[in-house]
C-alpha cells in the first residue's frame, strides 16, 4: 500500500471535521478516535516515554517499521487520547525525515485550536516536538548507515 | 456605582447579589462565541468590580507619580494614596499598626519574606516547623527551603478522609523544638476551614510563632489578625476583587522591627554610605525600590468594595451557594466530592466517575464554565487521596444558584461523552 502523504492525511482529517458544526460532535468524535490509538505497552509508561509539560500524563514510543517511523502513545484523559491519536494518523507510518520537516497545521483549522492556546500549548506542543525529535534521530541514523 | 478619587466611605448595605454582579464588567460578557461566562474559578483569583477598575484608572489618569520621594504636587497625591491604602488594609485586617502592613507581590512573597528575613533567627538545627498535608505549594516550598539551610525539620499534620486535620496530631507534635507553625487558613483544594485561633494558641503555648496563609480567607470572611492573634499573616490582592501582583503581609511590630530586611535598594534605606547603611523604620524596610504603586491604591478600592458589603449577608449567600452546589452535585451519577469537613468554605473538589479532570475542564469551557483542574498547587494532598487531580469550583460572593444550575446541567450533559 502506497503511503499517504503527510498533508494529503491533514487534508483527510479538516474534511473529517467539517462534517461537525458543534463542538459537542466534534469531541465526541475526538474522544472516539483516542480509543483507536495504537496504545504503547505498559512496559514502556515510564518518565523516559513521558512527555512533559502536559496537564495530563502522555507518554509516546518512536519505533522503526521497514524504513518507516511508527508510534504508539498513550495518556489517562481521553481528550488527550484523541489529540494524539490524531497526530500519530498523520505522522505516524512514515518516512522520518518527512516528520522531521512537517509542519504540523491542522489542529487549528479542525477548530480545536484552544489545545494550542498558551497554557496548553506546552503540552500539544512537546508532543508534536517530541514525535520530530525522534524522526530526526532515525533520520540521521539512516544517513550515517 | 459612582466611584470617585477619594470616595468610598464605607457603607452597608443590604446583599443584592444582582446588584453585585452588575459592578463586574467581566461577569456580563461571553466566552466561545455567545455561551455567557459562569466563573466558578474564584479561589485562582477573582474577578474585578469596576471600582477597583476605575480606581487604577484614576491613579494613572490623574494622580500617577513616584511615591516618598518628590516634593512636586502630584507625589505627594499618589504618596497620600498608596499610604491611605495601607491604612484601609490594616483598619480592614484590624491591625494595631499602619506599619505592621508590608506590601508584597502577593501571598507568595510574604511567606518567603518570612522564610528568609526571620528564618535564621528563629530557627537552628534541630528545630522544627509544623505545616499541614492540605498547604499550598507556596506554605510548603519555603519552609523546606529555610530547613536546608538551616538544619530544621518540617513536620506535616495529616489530613484526615473527610479533608479536617488531625488535631491531635498537632498537638503532639508541638514541643519546645517548634519554632513556627505555618498554617492555610482556608485550603484552596478542599475548602476546609481550619481552626486557626486555636492552633495559634496551642502554638503560642509552646513557645512558637505561627503564620497564617490567608489567601483563600479574606475574601471570604472578616478577618481580625488581632483576635486570632497570628504572628504573621499574608493574603493576595487578586483574591479578594483587587489586582495582581499586590499583596500583603501582615507582621507584629516587634517581631518585623527584630527582622532584618528581605531586599536592600532605594525606599528602604535611612542613610546610605559605603562605611555603612541604616535601615528605614516600618513598613518601609521590608519595601525596597518603587513599589506596585497602582496595585496598592487598587487594594484599597477592593477594600472600600468588600467594606460596602454587609460580610454576614455575603457569608449567608455563599453558605447557600455551597449547601445547594453540594447537593445538587451529588445528584450526579458517580460524582464524588473530595473535601467534605464539617467547616468548610465555597470551595468544591470532584471527580466524576473515572473522567479525567482535564477532559471534565475542557468540555465544561466549551458550555462557557470556568472551573480549576489539576492538582492545584497542592500536589502531597492529591498524594495523600491518590488522585492525580480534582475539578475544582470554586463560588465568590457574586455566584448564584443560577452558576450552579449551569454547572450541574453541564456535567449532566458531558457525562454520556467520558463514560
Ligand atoms: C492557599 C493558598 N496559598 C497561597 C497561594 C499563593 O498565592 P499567590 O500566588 O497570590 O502568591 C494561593 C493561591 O493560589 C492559595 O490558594
């Protein structure tokens, strides 16, 4: 299967929410896509997988599959859940430098943009950070092999 | 209300909680979009009535200047302000001194001034202070602070289920090895009240000061630091309807005459060479440099606002608001109120069933709720009930049985969502 792009899945995902007008659907349905995250293993929930900064307690593994990085995350509020596993459907499954370079817009145009909002946005913000940071390491990894 | 530079005299008058709100322009408005504000995180701070808010304007329209230092008209305007200020402050607390009220940045500061300026003093290796598992961060993190370096020992009165402190515990700590008892009046966290004018006593018995966080109190209750007959006493401008960055402590005369200052600059001073420097008297040793001018006269006008309330009318209001939002919460399938002491302020802490208090929060915004999630500077608290966090609400005396209504049916609503 040929892997989507990274702005063709932002691009998949606005269209998802435009289908909402009210806040109430959209974070049901927010919170209905956490319970599909590809969950990280109890094993690795400790302070090395954790992201800091957030309200909620987020911990999130880089893994390499063929030349591909893929995650898996987790956190105990299903809002969070949901923001993540947004986020791992657009970076997760593909090549690392391509998430090393994204630019990472859609939240605000899906209208939740008050998770970017400043005291907040330490949280969304290391994720995102924090999902780059490890594909830039595979990245540079690749080259060096 | 016609507010005017120098009026504000003190007035009773009867509890109009309609009338009340319509003095806060940031209670008319609305928030994502056109969902009308419940603010129901008072006990973060409080919102600000217009005559605090034109009151800062004035200063600065008509009165602005540096303070103790020019001969010139308008600073001798200002100066007579923020002075008056202190005096409304002292007369509202009851303080037996104008001096004996020292401007901080807020509650925060003046415990630090008291960790650091009496510290040493007080207190040698071996000696202990006594806090309690429900302070917040700011009674905790200065004590340990001053215990490193001086070699004391903190010591912490548990909290007991129902969020009360075990008095008994208190009392058998107290020896002649205490030198402070540093004590919330109010907790933020649980609402609780403490039996501060006891345990001061008690404090008092063994030979040790006792300082009083007052953050969450002066809004709430009258306060007289005479007849609870507290060493030390702090609170915060932002509060109690004044505005941030100002904030007092309250300190015995002689006890802040014996202490050193906590900063050294200009306004401190009373003669400054390099074979050595004399300090100013009270209150102006512990306010170093050009003070929260605007801040102070501001506090002042939240004093004159909270003096034209009749305070045993706005006590019975928000006994009301909490007995009502009590029960009406517990309606709510699984909601569990954390803090349920027999003596407790408008303050309620919850968990509703497994919900996650930052998706409780975030949800609750979207209908135009404001409440506090998170651990709330009290994180050995959450330790001591096992719980990352709670959803706080938290009333002021301009709540209504409305606010809470609007919260009820909101968690009622959200509730199928995080199930
Ligand atoms: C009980 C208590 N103590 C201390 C503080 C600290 O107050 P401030 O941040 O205004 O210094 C607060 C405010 O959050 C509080 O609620």
């Amino acid at each position: 299967m040929e892997t989507t792009s990274i702005p063709e899945r932002e691009e998949a995902i606005i269209n998802e929410f435009m289908l909402f007008d009210d806040w109430m659907g959209k974070y049901e349905y927010l919170i209905e896509l956490g319970k599909d995250l590809p969950l990280i293993e109890d094993a690795y929930k400790t302070d090395d997988f954790r992201i800091r900064g957030c309200q909620s307690q987020v911990w999130l593994r880089p893994d390499r599959a063929n030349s591909h990085v893929v995650y898996r995350a987790d956190s105990d509020a299903m809002i969070t859940k949901g923001l993540i596993a947004l986020l791992i459907r657009v970076l997760s499954d593909q090549p690392p430098a391509a998430v090393a370079e994204a630019d990472v817009q859609f939240l605000e145009e899906i209208g939740l943009k008050e998770h970017l909002s400043s005291t907040r946005k330490n949280g969304l913000q290391s994720m995102v950070q924090q999902m780059k940071a490890y594909a830039r390491a595979l990245a540079q990894d690749e080259q060096t092999a | 209300m016609p507010t005017s530079v120098d009026s504000a005299a003190p007035r009773t008058q009867p509890f109009d909680v309609a009338a009340v709100r319509a003095q806060f322009p940031t209670l008319q408005g609305t928030v994502h979009g056109d969902q009308p504000l419940v603010y129901l995180d008072n006990a973060a701070t409080s919102q600000k009535p217009d005559m605090v808010i034109d009151r800062i304007r004035a200063y600065y329209a008509e009165e602005n200047s540096n303070v103790h230092r020019g001969v010139h008209r308008l600073s001798q305007v200002a100066t007579d302000a923020y002075e008056g200020a202190r005096e409304k402050i002292a007369r509202f607390i009851h303080a037996a001194h104008t001096h004996e009220v020292i401007f901080t940045r807020g509650t925060t500061e003046g415990i630090n001034l008291v960790a650091y300026s009496l510290g040493a003093s007080l207190l040698s290796a071996g000696d202990e202070i006594i806090v309690s598992e429900m302070e917040h961060h700011s009674n905790i993190v200065p004590w340990q602070m001053l215990c490193e370096r001086v070699g004391a020992t903190l010591r912490v009165i548990p909290v007991s289920d129902a969020g009360a402190l075990d008095y008994t515990a208190y009392t058998d700590m107290l020896g002649e090895q205490t030198g402070l008892v540093a004590i919330g009046h109010i907790s933020n966290a649980l609402g609780t009240i403490n039996p501060v004018q006891q345990m001061i006593a008690d404090a008092h018995a063994v030979g040790a000061l006792a300082l009083i966080d007052g953050a969450q109190s002066t809004q709430h209750t009258r306060v007289d630091v005479q007849a609870l007959d507290c060493d030390f006493f702090c609170f915060s401008g932002h509060k109690m309807f004044g505005p941030t960055g100002i904030g007092v402590l309250y300190g015995k005369e002689a006890l802040l005459n014996a202490m050193p200052p906590f900063q050294g600059g200009g306004d401190m001073i009373d003669r400054v060479s390099f074979e050595g420097t004399t300090y100013d008297a009270l209150p102006h040793k512990f306010e170093a440099g050009t003070p929260h001018i605007e801040g102070a006269i501001g506090l002042g006008a939240a004093v004159d606002f909270l003096e034209g309330l009749d305070m045993d009318a706005v006590q019975a209001h928000e006994t009301d608001l909490l007995t009502y939002a009590t029960e009406q919460l517990q309606t709510i399938d699984g909601l569990r109120i954390i803090g349920t002491a027999q003596e407790k302020a408008s303050v309620i802490s919850f968990l509703m069933g497994d919900a996650h208090p930052y998706d409780v929060g975030t949800l609750l915004d979207q209908m135009g709720i404001a409440v506090r999630t998170g651990h709330h500077c009290t994180e050995p608290l959450m330790d001591r009930y096992g719980i990352p966090g709670t959803v706080r609400a938290s009333f002021a005396l301009y709540n209504t049985r409305d606010d809470v209504d609007r919260l009820v049916q909101a968690l009622q609503r959200i509730q199928p969502l995080l199930s």
